[in-house]
C-alpha cells in the first residue's frame, strides 16, 4: 500500500455565511411546501369526510410543520461522525485520510468502528511499552510514530502466518480474545484487498477534504449550541418564577399521592391483574382450537356470501337513490304552496322558499284576490 498519499493532512475552513444562507434557503423551501401540502391534505379531507382520514393526516401534517427534524438528525449524526474520525485520527497520530479507510476497510470485513479503536488501542500501548522495554511483543514496530501505519503492519504481519493456533494465540495477544473473535476474515484478507474495494473510484485527498470540512463545521455547530444555551440560561432566569416552582412541588405531590394510593392497594391491583390474564388464558384455550374452523368459515362468507351482499347493496343503494329522488320532487311541490311559504317566512327564513319572498307575496295576493294585482 502506498502510504503517501494518505498522509497528505489538506486544511479545511468552512464558510459561515454559506451555511447560514443555505439554512435559510431551506426553512422558506420547506415551509412553502409544508403550507401547500397541507392545504391539499384539508381538500381531499372534505372530499371523503373519513375520520380515520382526519387522524392520518393530522399525523403527517403534524410531520411536515417540522420538515428538518429528520433532516437536522441526519446532520447533526454526519458531523458527530466525521468529529469522532478527526479525534481517532488525532490519538492515533495519522491522517484523518487513513484512519477512514483503514476503519472502512475493517468494517467490510465484519469488526466495526468500536473494535476497530480498540485494536488501535492496543497497538499504540504495546508500542509505548516496547519503547520503554516494559514488553517487547510489538519491539519491531517502536520506531513507528503513525500508529495507523503500525497497525496496518501488524495485520499484514498476521496474513502472512496463515490461519492456524499460532496467529490465533498471537493475535489474542496483541488485541485481546474479545476482538480477535471478530477480526478472522480480516486475518485471512488483510487490509489490502478490502481497501482496494471500498476505495473503488474515491480520492483519498477528497475524502481528508471531505471529514476536515465536516469536522469544521461540528466546531462551529457545538461553539453556536453552547453560546445558546449560555444565553437560555439568562432567559430562564427572568421566567422561572417562585410561583412555577411551588406548581411544580404542588404537582410531584399529587404524583406521590396517585403512587402512594395504587401501592396500598397493589396486593388488589396484582390479583385482578392476575385474574385477568387467566381469564384470558382461559378464552385462548377455547377459541385457539376452533381458529381453523372460523377461518374456514369467513373464507366461506368472503368467496359465497360476499357478491350476494354487495348486490344487496346496491339494490338498497338505488332504491335510496330513488326514494330521494321522489320525496324530493314532493317537498318541492309541497314548499311552493302559500300557506307552507308563509310559515317559512314567519320563522325567518324567506330564504328557504323556492322563489324566496318575492314569490310568498306573489302567491300571498294571488290567494286573496284572486287574481295577478292587487
């Protein structure tokens, strides 16, 4: 492996004023979207007038009035992420560049990022014993200084053994059984073959880019969260009263009260638990045989009955259809005659004759006059 051009340490300064503005590029984005959406979600929910409708969409409204929750999530673990690859980097005192891939490399073959930093670990503290003669089990690496370099050589050291009790012992000398049980397919292959493969078509200088760029802005992101909450804890000072403490003390004891009262009678409690359980072991005991039988009985229904009632259903929904049809035709006529308009009229509501009050009077004066005029 060519270590040079993972050890190119390239220099990362993130840009503030880009960030702020591609942050507030994407509230207003989403916020329209959230408004639009929602309206549409209100349309169609007037349109079929479910009430499980109204539940679900609630729901995802309630998602999309905070649409970078999941995006903020997402964020702050990339940023934690490339913070922890700078830090183990650091320890280990080699690029950020290598760590990465080395620890991608492990990972294919099945020892995560946790095992991984132990075998670090356990290399850099077998070294500083060799150097001070403490233990010479790793004596031929002292003079490494990249600790990422060191362990690379171990393992390749390993390969080379070949699989057998020899490189399983010194194996479990050097890192311990615990990681050594996981680290067989990474004995066999060594780190060649797997970095080969997961750096297919990656640039080690862009990936280096990449982790210190990021490591960057979660500096700026823990200093901007801290400075915050130095601030709410002004703010918090200036709300907090006396009052909402003594609230707060009246409520914990109503909690202790509720606690207090169902742990005197918890010996009640338990046995109509209890009774519950047995009672609904009991059921299963019967119904369980039978589940065959009632499964075959609502295929039954489903395959035989199922066409018949919806035929049923939709005679019923004609002759409805019909029967509106008719009683409206009859409570037009019935509502055009002066004496039902007149009655619409006394209640205050002209608006619900067919003609409105113009006509009530038309009518009014054809029925006492007998004729058109007055």
């Amino acid at each position: 492996m060519a270590q040079g051009s993972y050890l190119a340490l390239i220099k990362f300064q993130g840009d503030t004023s880009s960030m702020q503005k591609m942050e507030k590029d994407l509230n207003g984005r989403f916020t329209k979207i959230a408004k639009r959406f929602g309206q549409g979600l209100q349309k169609a929910g007037k349109m079929l007038k479910f009430g499980a409708f109204a539940a679900t969409a609630a729901g995802i409204i309630s998602q999309i009035l905070n649409p970078l929750q999941e995006i903020n999530t997402a964020l702050d673990a990339i940023l934690a992420k490339s913070g922890n690859i700078k830090d183990q980097a650091d320890a280990m005192n080699t690029s950020v560049g290598l760590y990465a891939a080395l620890q991608s490399a492990a990972a294919a073959k099945g020892v995560d990022e946790a095992q991984f930093n132990l075998m670090g670990n356990r290399v850099m503290e077998l070294i500083g014993q060799a150097k001070t003669g403490d233990n010479d089990l790793l004596k031929n690496y002292a003079n490494e200084s990249d600790m990422a370099v060191a362990l690379y050589k171990v393992v390749s050291a390993l390969k080379q053994m070949g699989p057998g009790a020899e490189r399983t012992r010194m194996a479990s000398e050097i890192f311990g059984q615990r990681v050594t049980g996981r680290m067989a397919a990474l004995l066999n292959a060594g780190f060649d073959e797997p970095l080969k493969r997961v750096l297919d078509g990656l640039n080690i200088a862009d990936l280096q880019k990449a982790i210190l760029g990021l490591d960057s802005k979660g500096t700026l992101q823990d200093v901007l969260r801290q400075r915050l909450n130095l601030r709410d804890l002004i703010n918090k000072d200036k709300v907090i009263t006396p009052a909402a403490i003594y609230n707060q003390n009246d409520m914990e004891k109503q909690r202790l009260n509720r606690e207090n009262l169902l742990l005197k009678q918890y010996k009640d409690l338990a046995q109509m638990s209890n009774s519950m359980e047995e009672l609904k072991n009991a059921i299963l005991q019967y119904v369980l045989p039978i589940m065959p039988l009632l499964a075959k009985g609502v295929k039954y229904f489903v395959e035989t009955l199922g066409p018949i009632l919806q035929n049923a259903c939709w005679v019923v929904s004609e002759t409805a259809d019909i029967v509106k049809l008719i009683a409206g035709k009859i409570g037009i006529s019935f509502a055009k005659t002066p004496s039902v308009q007149r009655d619409i009229i006394n209640t205050g509501n002209p608006q619900k004759a067919p003609k409105g009050l113009a006509a009530w009077k038309e009518n009014t004066q054809k029925e006492r006059y007998g004729g058109g005029g007055k």
